[in-house]
C-alpha cells in the first residue's frame, strides 16, 4: 500500500511552482521554445503512460496486468500510443508546411542543452507520476494531459511563429505598429504591454504563457483531484485515496 | 414544495465542475491571445513603415487637399485587425483642412505588400 498524499495545499503549491522552473530556465536564457517543447513533452508522455491502461481498463474492464501482458509490453504500447500523437505534435509547431528536418537544423542543438531540457521534464515527470500513482482519476489524469498538450502545441506553434516574424521586422528595421489600442484585442494588448515593459521579446512572451498555462492546470486539477477524493469528506488535511 | 440542502459532496461536485469549466475557458482564452499575437505580428512583418506613410500621404494630399504645398505628417500608424492598418495625417501648416486625417488601408499579404487605402476621414 502506497503512502497517501496528506497535504492538499502543499501537493497544489508544489504541481504549480515545479511547472514555472522552465520559466526560470528561459529568463535566465538557458532555454528557448524548443527546449519547452522537449521538458513538457516527457511529462506529458508519462502522463499518458499512466493513463492509457487505467483508461483500457476503465472502459473495457481489462486489466493487462491481470491478463499476464508483461510489464515491457505495457511500456511499449503505452509509448506508441504517446509518440504517434507526439511527433504530430512536434511537427505541427513549426507548421505543417514545415519539415522535421528544418526544425532540427534551425535550431541550436548541444548535448547539454538537450540533457538539460531533458533532465527537467523528467524531474516534472516523476511528480507527475507520483501524484498519479496516489489516487488522481483517470477523468482528471486525461483532462490533464489533454488540456497539457493543447497549450503545448499552440503554445510552442504560434510562440516559435511569432519569434520568426519578431526577427524579419527588426532585419527589415521596421517599426512596430502600435496594437495597444487595437479593437478587439485586450488580452494581446495586455500582453504586449506587458512584456514590453519588462523589455521581452515573442519567444518569452509564449514562454510566459506556455510555462504559466501548465502551472496554471496542474495547481486547478490537482484541487479538482482533492475534491473528487472520497477521502477529503473529511477535515482539510484529508489524504487522496490509496490506488491499491 | 420543500429542497433539500445540497450535500457537502454535491458542493464539493459543483465546485470542481466551476473550476474545470473555468480552466477551460481561460487556456482557450490564453492561446486566442497567442494567436492573435503572432497575428498581429505576421502582418507587421509584411509592412514596410515607411510604405505606409507613403501611402497615407499621397492619398490624403489627393483626395483633401491638391492645391495646398503643405507636407502632410503621419503622426500615428495603427493596426486595426483583419488585415487593415490606420494612419493619422496631421496637415501641420495648411489651412484646409486643419485636422487630422485618418486612413484607413488594407493590407495584401503579398511580397511586397500591396497597401490600399479604402477610407479617408477628417477628425476636426
């Protein structure tokens, strides 16, 4: 029997802050829209992972573990199942004009770059897991890779295309016109301002927003999770509920 | 007629049902504002600044003021959405008109871009 979780808040606080240390890697300028790209994509292929058999076994009451499927064989069809959607994924954010080629070779690859972006998404990976593992249900883990891959894929989309048109004007020396006061575009124009008081530019802008939509869904579903638990009928300090 | 209180349970699914349905408004929210940025930017790339002011120039000299020598000055350029930009014209030593005239083009995204103006508007 596995240990509960027995702190609601501290579990909500920790999902959240663990998902803005990409952030701090992209302000600090270690990491840009590709390495994003590659941290959030390992925690969300664990958390696919963990869902898909819980899924199957939700839906068809088929449980391959009691079937005799091997552990290895688990992995492997759980990890197709999340490579397939994945590199579309990859593929969709440079466009789908693009070519996986041209994205490899436009960007500045170093081994320890890629160890680094690597490395973080595995650390965001083995909480996830860890939550996952002590009770969140399958509804709220799917939600979670769900509405996780759709800011991703956005996200990393329109940020790597906004960085691309961000440079042609400032080769062109041309100017910015002003969006601020735009009809219709109160959250860009808040953004904008935004940003460009703090002196950023498009690609921290999608960091921003990437970085702040994954910390903003994990710290929301994980209370969802707290309040669909059994357990937390009782005092706040209640545990989730012990997958056996 | 009486109703029962709802049970800690059922706030509980309320609750959780208000914070799913509002998380998925503000992520549709957020990547509507990414998209629109990037947008916004992808028709900037594609206009020249000066081409614009050319543009605002000529046609508001035409169109309000042929006789006048007066240099007309574009003092703002604004992005409207829908691929159309606005420009402010201030005729700064004319006497007619003496306001500020606002243009209105629509943007081609084309290499290089196609501007035309399809509105002029005096602002007293």
């Amino acid at each position: 029997m596995k240990a509960p979780i027995t702190n609601p808040w501290l579990d909500t606080t920790t999902a959240a802050l663990i998902h803005l240390i990409p952030l701090a890697l992209v302000l600090a300028g270690r990491f840009d829209a590709i390495d994003l790209l590659i941290v959030y994509t390992v925690e969300i292929a664990v958390g696919l992972a963990f869902a898909i058999p819980r899924l199957v076994r939700r839906i068809s009451g088929i449980d391959w573990a009691e079937r005799g499927v091997p552990r290895g064989g688990r992995i492997v069809v759980a990890t197709m199942a999340v490579s397939v959607p994945l590199v579309g994924l990859g593929l969709y954010a440079y466009g789908w004009g693009e070519t996986a080629v041209e994205l490899v070779t436009a960007t500045d690859w170093s081994v320890a770059r890629i160890l680094l972006a690597i490395f973080t998404g595995a650390s965001l990976a083995a909480y996830t897991g860890y939550r996952l593992r002590r009770g969140d249900t399958t509804a709220v883990g799917l939600g979670r890779v769900m509405l996780q891959m759709l800011v991703l894929g956005f996200g990393v989309t329109y940020g790597l295309r906004a960085s691309e048109h961000a440079a042609t004007l400032a080769e062109a020396g041309w100017e910015l016109l002003d969006v601020t006061g735009s009809r219709g575009y109160t959250w860009t124009a808040w953004f904008v301002q935004a940003t460009e008081s703090l002196g950023l530019g498009p690609e921290v802008f999608a960091a921003i927003f990437i970085a702040g939509m994954m910390a903003l869904n994990e710290a929301v579903l994980t209370v969802v999770s707290h309040l669909r638990s059994p357990r937390s009928e009782g005092p706040p300090s209640s545990s989730l509920p012990v997958e056996r | 007629m009486s109703s029962t209180p709802p049970t800690r349970s059922g706030r509980r699914t309320a609750v959780a049902a208000v914070l799913i349905v509002g998380l998925v408004v503000a992520n549709f929210s957020f990547i509507s504002a990414l998209s629109t940025f990037e947008r916004v930017l992808a028709v900037q790339s594609r206009i020249p600044g000066d081409q614009a002011t050319q543009v605002c120039q000529n046609a508001a000299r035409r169109a309000l003021d042929p006789r006048a020598h007066a240099e007309p000055t574009v003092v703002d350029l604004r992005y409207l959405g829908d691929n159309t930009a606005e420009a402010r014209t201030v005729f700064a030593y004319s006497d007619r008109p003496d306001g500020v005239i606002r243009c209105t083009f629509a943007l081609e995204a084309s290499r290089p871009p196609q501007l035309t103006v399809v509105d002029l508007e005096v602002v007293r």
